[in-house]
C-alpha cells in the first residue's frame, strides 16, 4: 500500500494532464552521473507537492507561468540578440534570474558531474523545442559580469536550444517566452566522453505552462 501523496490536475484550454502543477519556488533541471552517460532529475524544492526536497521526473511536471511574470521587452533588453522577445515595450513572460518568491524559479545544476571524464571539460543541456504557440519565441539570458549587459544562452529565433556548461555548477538565468501556451522540449545531457564515446541522459519532456491563472484551474486529486 503507497503512502496517500497530492497530486494536481491541470486544465488549460480543456487540455488536461496528470502532472504536478508547479508555479513558484525553486527547481532545478539536474544533471546526475549515471551509467553509460548522465540522468536527468527535477529537483523540486518548491514545497508545493511535498514538504520536502524530492527529485522527480521531468516528464511528470509542469512549470506554470502566470501574468504576474509579464515584463515589457525595456531598453537594456533592445539589441537584436532579444528579437525573440518581441518588438520593443511588448510584454513577454519573463522568469528573472533573482528569485521572485511568487514565481517558478528553474535553475539547472550540474554539481554532481565529473567534467574530468568528458572532453574539453564540456557538457550541454540540451532543449529541443517539441511543441510552441503559434509565432512564440522563447530563450534564455543571464546577467553579465559586473552587472553589465546580459549574455544570451538560448535563443529559439536563431535555432540555439544549447546551454553550453565547463565546469559543475549550480545557475540560474532570465527564462523568456513571448506569447502565452503551452512550450514543450526534448531535454537531454550529452557530452563526449574522453574516450570519444557520447554520453547522454534519456530524453524527457520539459513543460512550461505561460498562461493566466484565467486558463488554468488546478485541483487536487487524491491517488494511492
């Protein structure tokens, strides 16, 4: 008999799925060494679901982003590398780096990794977009040094679904999507082992949810 645990469906445009509805706190998408390659974890630490820190599956989550993640695209966002996120004063759903208690705050971590078994000390988080809105963008950007400018990690526009990472880490950036729906991706680790053999984590799905609470209802569902 499994313990009684608290499960959230969610229903946007009467789509409905059986995952764990997440919309504020810290996660992170976590790179663990596993045999022949990597394995991939969410580690939640939201609190939301249970009170503690689990690792889950990516496959089993949605990270909900609401209108109070709604940002107009300002003059320090205004060179071309941010086309993505719409014309110039047009609101997009950004994530901030800094954590703001009332949105999800996704992280990804590869401190458990040993980047002395990989090739120029390389390892890639790989998001491949599976499913956007109609004209949507998405990308990832983080603070430069010194707090100067912003450095672009993902862009969809140019076709970039790669975070380059060099070394183990724990990092947040500025997640942006600009128009609401639903965003899905194929998300892996790979690298090339020293020994010129790929190393790779099993592909899961990775959701992002950006709709208004109007769109969204989440109610609890008991399971055994």
């Amino acid at each position: 008999h499994y313990p009684l645990r608290r499960q959230r469906q969610m229903c946007i445009r009467d789509r409905c799925s059986e995952k764990y509805l997440l919309d504020r706190g810290h996660v992170d998408i976590k790179a663990q060494p596993a045999e022949g390659g990597f394995a991939t974890v969410l580690r939640d630490d939201t609190a939301q679901v249970d009170k503690k820190s689990v690792d889950r599956k990516l496959d089993d989550v949605v990270l909900g982003v609401h209108d109070n993640a709604l940002t107009p695209r300002n003059k320090k966002l205004a060179g071309k590398e941010f086309d993505f996120l719409g014309k110039p004063g047009e609101r997009f759903y950004h994530l901030p780096q800094t954590q703001d208690q009332n949105i999800i705050w996704p992280g990804y971590n590869t401190q458990d990794l040993n980047y002395s078994l990989t090739k120029d000390n390389a390892v890639n988080l790989n998001l491949k977009p599976t499913s956007t809105p109609d004209g949507a963008e998405w990308g990832a950007f983080i603070d430069g040094s010194h707090g100067k400018g912003f450095s672009v990690l993902a862009n969809s526009a140019a076709k970039d679904y790669t975070i380059e990472t060099n070394f183990p880490a724990h990092t947040h950036t500025h997640w942006a999507f600009s128009k609401p729906g639903l965003y899905t991706f194929e998300a892996t680790y790979t690298a090339t082992g020293t020994d010129g053999k790929e190393l790779k984590s099993a592909p899961q799905t990775l959701t992002f949810a950006a709709v208004s609470y109007t769109h969204l209802r989440a109610h609890e569902t008991s399971l055994h």
